[in-house]
C-alpha cells in the first residue's frame, strides 16, 4: 500500500545575513539560501529530495521572524519531531517554530490574505555592537513625526510603480497597504508595513524616502507626488537589506483550522 502523502507547514525564522535570500539559485548553486538549508535538513530527517514553498521570498540578507513555508511528504515523522527533527540539521542561524498538518489545496503564498515587515533603523550617533546585522545605522537625528505622515500616505490601494525598480513581467503594481507606520522603540526607529503583498524592493524603497523626509530633504508633499508618479526607480535611495524582517504572514484561519 503506498504511504499518504501529507502536507506540511512550518513556520520558520532565520538570519539572513550569510545567505544569497531565501530561493535556490539556479545560476549559482553553490551559493546558501535559506530553502537550500531547509530542502537539506529535510533530507537528512526523512531521507526525501523535496522541493519547498514560501510565502514570501525574501532577498539576500533579508531575515524573517514568521515565514511560512509547506512541502508534501510521505514520512510518518509525527509534527512535533519535524520541529526538533529539522533543527537538529539546520545550521544555528535558521530555526523551525512550529509545524502543522494542512489540507492538500492550501498554498502558503496566493492562500495569504497579508504579509508584515518591519524595517529597523538604529538612529544615534555611534554604530551599535549588537544591533550592526539588524539595523540600519543613520547617524543624523530624523524626524519620526513627518516620517510617519508620509508612511501614512501609503494606506490602501495604490499603484506603487515609483517604489520600484523594475517591473518587470508583472502584471500590475497595484497594492493595497492595510498599515504603514514610523515609531520610536529606544534608540531603533521601526517602520512597519502591511500590505496583500510587495513589489520587488518595494520595502527598501519606501524606507529610503522616508529617511529623506526624516532628514528633512524631501517634504511630506514632495513624498506624496512620488506615489502619485507612478514611474519606476523614482523612491529612494534604496537601504541596505539588514534591517529588514519579515515579521509574519496572515491567513483567513489558523493553520490548526486547515487540516
């Protein structure tokens, strides 16, 4: 008789500083991405070559507190040993939270009804020995209070083209944003963003506009006729991609709920 196949998700976090982002790269696979790491681990816990999902594929030096990946297995592994199964084979900058059985028509990316990031900045004026893998340093004093009228700017839908670099063969570069906003937690600045999804570098780019606003060379005006451009490559410059966390992705019911 042959074995059920299964469907798994796990809800994974990692540093993304030492890998080439999440997806395999097919030019170059000698080059660590985060799905590399956990395809292998995989194997050595069910001895299965399995190919993996994600809900949100996050570029090079990206981290994540909550992605959501699935993959289909035919190993009998109960859920609670892939959770210590696979971090017992992943390096120690990757770690399984958790892993739940799901119905075999759940897809981990166009079933997510919204994905959260969160870009940190560490606003003060000397580098920070803990903070430096996770956070942007910025030196000048920014304005929190304009910063967060102009993210305020970005809530529901818009055509977000200028936050971009290059379109490319996407469809559209129509978003709806459910929340954008700039606060102070000690010495990190944190914007955070919520939206059905992102265009490529879309984050990176905002946030490099509102350092602009914050360091008073750009107006909440001047920000504003930005998104409303709707022209490639206008937002920026781009920052770098250490301060950036994908902090987690939203579903219509609990993964508890889907098996």
């Amino acid at each position: 008789m042959d074995k059920e196949i299964k469907k798994i998700v796990l809800i994974v976090e990692y540093d993304g500083t030492n890998y080439f982002g999440f997806q395999l790269q097919a030019r170059h696979d000698n080059q660590p991405t985060i799905q590399s790491e956990l395809e292998k681990a995989i194997f050595k816990l069910t001895g299965e070559r399995l190919r993996i999902l994600a809900a949100s594929r996050t570029d090079a030096g990206v981290h994540a507190k909550g992605q959501v990946v699935s993959f289909r297995t035919k190993s009998n592994i109960e859920l609670k040993n892939f959770v210590s199964g696979l971090n017992h084979y992943l390096p120690e900058d990757i770690a399984v939270l958790s892993a739940y059985k799901v119905n075999d028509k759940f897809n981990v990316r166009s079933d997510a009804q919204s994905r959260e990031y969160s870009y940190y900045i560490l606003n003060r004026s000397v580098r920070s020995a803990i903070w430096g893998r996770y956070a942007y340093l910025v030196t000048v004093k920014l304005d929190v209070d304009a910063m967060d009228k102009a993210a305020g700017l970005l809530i529901g839908k818009h055509d977000f083209a200028s936050f971009t670099g290059n379109p490319g063969n996407l469809k559209t570069t129509v978003r709806e944003v459910m929340r954008s906003k700039v606060e102070i937690k000690g010495d990190l600045l944190v914007f955070s963003m919520t939206a059905n999804s992102f265009l490529p570098h879309q984050i990176r780019n905002t946030m490099g506009a509102l350092i602009q606003v914050g360091m008073k060379k750009m107006t909440v005006d001047k920000f504003y006729e930005i998104i409303e451009a709707r022209k490639p490559g206008l937002a920026g410059p781009r920052v770098p991609a250490n301060g950036l966390f994908l902090m987690r992705v939203n579903y219509s019911r609990s993964f508890g709920e889907m098996s």
